[in-house]
C-alpha cells in the first residue's frame, strides 16, 4: 500500500493565467427562492461529458427535490486566478478545486472554509473510512479543508508486441518488461534496428514534463532523492545525477523518438498508441488515454519503473489527489449550508468514484472503495497499476525553498543541449539550494518540525 507519512508533498503543475469570463462571475447561488444554486469549478477536463450527464440527472432527481441545482463548470485554463477574482468581486463559488499554491492561497486569504464549518460537515468527515494526514494540503490550525480521494501511480509503459518482435521475452516467450536502465537502451536499440520507423522510447521533454513527472519519478525508483542537512545547512541533490546520467545515454543510444525538446506528453502517447514508440515513463491515468483518448493498437502492459541496479531499490514516487474545497460562499445561509454538504457528499459518493476508476482515471485511496472496486471489470493495464500501490511512497512534505536564478528544470535542459556537464550541474544545485535552504533556517521560515526529510525508502 502507499506509504502514509505526516508529511505529504504533492506534486501538481500550476494552471496558466487566462481572462476572466465575466459570464463566470454572474449569478449568486440562488436561482429563484426556494432553490439553490450550487456553483462547481474545476479544472478537470477528462471527466466532463460524463460529470455533464451525472448533473443533469442530480438537478432532475435529487436537487428536484431537495430545491437544488448545481452549476458544474469546467475551466481547463487560468483556474486559480479566475476562482480569485471571483472572490474579490464577491461572487465566487461555491466548490473549487485547483492547483495546491491557488488553493493554500484561498484558505489564506479566508476564500475557503474548513469542512467542519459548514453545516453536516463533521458527520460527513466522520462517516468517511480514512486517514486525513497532518498536512498543510488537508489542514490548517487543526481544522480539515480537504482529504485524500484518488491515488496516482506510476510505472513503465511498454508495447509487448514491438518486445516480442525483437526477442526481448522471458522463458516462455512472452514480452518482459525492462528491470534497468541498460535494459531499457537495450531492447530500444534492438528496436531501432529491426524497424528503423520505430523508436524505442518517448521523452516528452515540452513544458518540463519528462522531468517532473515521467523521467522524474521515474528515477525516484533507484534512489532516495534530495537530501537536507538541517544541522549543516546544505542541500544534496546528487540523486540528479542518476536522472541526467540516464537521459544522456539514451540520447546518445539515437533512440528516442525525434524531438525531445518539443515533444509534449499527449503526442507521445498518440505515436505508442499508434505502435511506434516502445515504451514511455507513464502514470495510472494512462489507461483512460490508451483506452478512450488513443486507443492503443498495440498490446501494452504496465510493470515497475526500471532502476540502475537491481541490488539497490527505493519505493517509486506516488501522488495523492484531494477533494475540491468549500468557499465562503457556501455559508450565505443555512439552506446553502445544507445545499453545498448534499453536492460535495454526492461529489465524493461511490459511484462518482467508481466511475474514474472504470475510466483509468483514478486509483481509490479509501479502503472501501478499493476493496468494493476489487472485482470491477476494468482493463489488465488498470489492474497492473494498482498492483504497483504495494511498491509506491507518497514523498515527505519537503521545504519550498526560494531558489536563486535557473530553476531544477532549466539546469536539467542545459545538460541536455551541451550547455553543462553533469558535474557543473549538480554542483550549480548543491550551491543554490544549500544556500537557499540556509537562509530558510537562519530567518526562521524554515523549522525542522513543520517537515519529515529523514525519511528512508530504501526497499
């Protein structure tokens, strides 16, 4: 199972900024007298039409009858700054979501309210079977503003087919999947010279993706990650030095499908789906996209990411998806009050839940739900990601430090274009980020307490 810690950091891609839709901001929860208007924003896209029809039938059955309507709306771009807006001007509303900065920034400024506080919410949270962890992503001063839902997982994701076209099978001849890196340049060559049309791996490198989530997590499988010394003051982030490593003898193996730099991860999945490309760095979202987005053409599996050396394995990178968030606005009246609990428990009901683990968009987190979704019909892929739970951690809650010119990301590009060797690289991050994270303990943002970095997941 994911390893619970006190101290859960996760990771999540700020949306970009947009204009405001002045058409957002209009309406105040209360469509006549007697009914109220639940408003829903949220930026998730891939549940749309199926979140579309499930409204509809919320607002003709059940919000009939209980004088509510929910206003369900998807913004795929500039979310955080739209849903703060809408507070400043006084309207926003009532269930948001977001990325983790935007939403601590709403609970700062009072945009968002503890669960507890509205009305029901205590017997809400009670009846839920699991662990909210002590974290500033769930809580704030003792009191709850979100819990766990979802689990993302991560493995790699391989064509059995293209594996099985070049010999890369075990003793009775089905495709195996790579356990090491010098695997994975392996059967990537055998690949390139069987068919020189096919590529052995994708690396999306288009706004950071392969650093932060595919080849990222990735490597968390061969190490234990960023190291802090809170006694000296200094930073290690050597672990880089595995994931630079890695990139560069795959660039330097011509296996990688053409044009890393602007590669984004949706093409890479479209060129696997379409049978080109022989394996990718994936998460358990990438059953939905194989299945209904791009449908593969291939046989594909799932296993374990590689790792350097066999004799040396750590707990693979893993992530936590949490529930929207209440706004203030919930609480205008004791009958919005009681409207926004009835939404946000049919939100998070069994079978909302169960139907973006049918899709391949989500893992359950809580214990009932994986237990009651144990005998769904869902793909094999579906199947295999859920098994890597048992393999996966959840990171420690680190320090966000105020690092100094380049970001990890930029440092991670120049290396690959030639710009910085591996060692200026590493030594460039040791220096910025020991210096960063001692002027967060010299000035007091930083307390040794408020984080858990001691953290071992050796395997």
């Amino acid at each position: 199972m994911i390893l619970m810690k006190r101290k859960i950091k996760l990771f999540t891609a700020l949306f970009t900024v947009a204009a405001i839709s002045v058409a957002m901001f209009t309406g105040c929860g209360k469509e006549k007298s007697n009914v109220s208007v639940v408003r829903v924003w949220t930026g998730e896209g891939a549940t749309k039409q199926f979140m579309d029809k499930k409204v509809a039938e919320f607002n003709d059955t059940v919000g009939k009858e209980k004088n509510i309507k929910i206003d369900y709306k998807v913004v795929m771009s500039g979310l955080d700054d739209m849903i703060k807006s809408s507070y400043e001007n006084g309207d926003g509303p009532e269930i948001v979501s977001g990325s983790l900065n935007g939403l601590k920034q709403l609970r700062q400024l009072g945009y968002v309210v503890p669960i507890t506080d509205v009305a029901g919410g205590q017997e809400f949270l009670n009846s839920l079977d699991v662990e909210i962890p002590e974290t500033s992503t769930y809580m704030s001063d003792g009191k709850v503003y979100a819990f766990p839902t979802t689990c993302l997982v991560g493995g790699i994701v391989y064509n059995k087919d293209l594996f099985k076209k070049v010999g890369f099978v075990d003793s009775e001849g089905k495709a195996k999947a790579p356990e090491t890196w010098d695997e994975v340049i392996e059967v990537s060559k055998k690949i390139r010279k069987q068919d020189k049309t096919k590529y052995g791996i994708a690396l999306p490198m288009k706004d950071g993706f392969v650093w932060g989530y595919a080849m990222g997590w990735a490597m968390s499988a061969s190490s234990n990650g960023i190291e802090y010394d809170w006694e000296n003051k200094t930073v290690s982030c050597d672990s880089s030095r595995n994931l630079l490593e890695v990139m560069l003898k795959l660039k330097e193996a011509d296996v990688c499908f053409p044009g890393s730099e602007n590669l984004d991860n949706d093409t890479a999945r479209l060129q696997f789906s379409e049978g080109n490309i022989g394996m990718f760095m994936g998460c358990s979202w990438d059953v939905g996209v194989l299945t209904e987005q791009f449908p593969a053409k291939c046989d594909w599996g799932v296993a374990e990411y590689p790792v350097i050396d066999k004799n040396d394995k750590y707990l693979q990178n893993g992530q936590i998806g949490s529930s929207m968030r209440i706004g203030k606005s919930a609480k205008t009246s004791a009958e919005m009050e009681k409207a926004v609990m009835e939404v946000y428990k049919w939100l998070y009901g069994d079978e909302i839940q169960q139907y973006e683990y049918q899709i391949g968009q989500s893992l359950p987190y809580r214990p009932r739900l994986i237990e009651k979704f144990s005998n769904i019909d869902v793909p094999e892929q579906q199947k295999e990601f859920n098994k890597l739970r048992n393999v996966t951690r959840t990171p420690a809650e680190v320090p966000s430090l105020k690092i100094e010119g380049d970001t990890s990301t930029v440092v991670y590009e120049k290396v690959w274009i030639g710009e910085m060797t591996v060692d200026e690289a590493i030594k460039d991050l040791n220096t910025r980020y020991s210096k960063a994270f001692k002027k967060g303990i010299e000035d007091g943002s930083l307390i040794k307490s408020d984080y858990n970095t001691d953290v071992s997941y050796k395997r």
